[in-house]
C-alpha cells in the first residue's frame, strides 16, 4: 500500500510584511507599506496543542538547548486548555522578534492570534513586539533589541523592574566577593 504523501500549508502571508534579515536576531518581518495603528498584522498560526504537550515540547527545547540547539520559544498561550506552537515552516509570523518597545502586541481574536500595529508604522521598519515571558526564568532569554529602556533579557515589561534589582544584586555581591579575595 503506498504511503500518501502530507503536504504542509504554504507560508502564512500578508500584504503588510516582508520577510528580510534581523538586527535583533536571524530572520525577522519588516512593513512592506506604511501600516496605520490598529492593523491586524499577520495571524500568528501553527499546531493546537493542549497544555500537557506544550509542557513535553518546553522539556525537549530545554534539554536541546542545554546541547547548544536552537532554544527559541514559539509555543503561544491560547487559552486554559490550548496552546499553538508556531515553530512550523508556514507560520511566517514566528519571525517577528522581541523588543521591550515594541511596535505591535499581540491579541487573540475568536480564537486565532494576531500581531497588531500598537502606533503607526513605516514602511521598511521591523516588526517587534514584547514577548511578554515570565520572570521566573529570565536568566535564559538574554535580549538583543536594543531599545533604551532594554534591561538585557526578554522579559514583560512589567518585569523590568525585578531584572534591574536582581542584576544591581549581583553586581554589588561581586563587587563585595572581590574585595573578600
């Protein structure tokens, strides 16, 4: 019996991108044309998954990256029950990097994750948004976005705050462990 053959869908498309290389971090989405505040970008799309696999992929990611793979994080919160996970060659997307200024945020729309344009952006500017993670692992996502107000690790804006205070920590523990030696 011959196998049939699994087509994947063709990348997500939209006339408000284009594709092109980050300054922030390999690959990233730029405005094709000028979009105006409000826009519905692009769909972020990918797998449905339910919590419990999301949890199986998060382990595998990390215990790849511990390898030196790749330890990008694509895996968007949906809902109580469900997650996508956009690390698929179709979700055109996932291309769009983190900034602590971001000028689009994400909304879920009946069901389906958007990339909104949070002001007006230029044509030929970079598409960014605040990843949004949690301070509990912050150590793991340094930040390359070089905004001003960038605290050197992807994480909410609301935790910006907690890394500042975290880091001057640090800084004083070794200032003071240097001076025991």
């Amino acid at each position: 019996m011959a196998k049939q053959a699994t087509s994947k869908p063709a990348p997500t498309t939209s006339e408000w991108v284009r594709r092109g290389r980050s300054k922030i971090h390999g690959g990233g989405l730029y405005a094709a044309k000028p979009i105006p505040a409000g826009t519905r970008v692009i769909e972020y799309v990918g797998e449905r998954i339910t919590k419990a696999e999301a949890l199986r992929r998060e382990e595998r990611r990390l215990a790849d990256r511990a390898k030196g793979k790749d330890g990008c994080v694509y895996v968007f919160e949906l809902n109580k029950r469900h997650d996508i996970d956009g690390d698929v060659s179709w979700n055109t997307a996932r291309l769009a990097n983190h900034s602590c200024d971001g000028n689009c945020e994400t909304d879920i729309i009946r069901g389906k994750v958007w990339l909104i344009a949070v002001r007006d952006i230029a044509a030929g500017e970079e598409l960014t948004y605040d990843y949004g993670f949690d301070y509990a692992d912050w150590k793991l996502h340094p930040c390359r976005c070089g905004a001003k107000q960038c605290v050197g690790y992807i994480v909410h804006r609301q935790h910006h705050w907690r890394v500042r205070k975290a880091l001057k920590a640090e800084k004083v523990n070794k200032k003071s462990t240097a001076k025991k030696k």
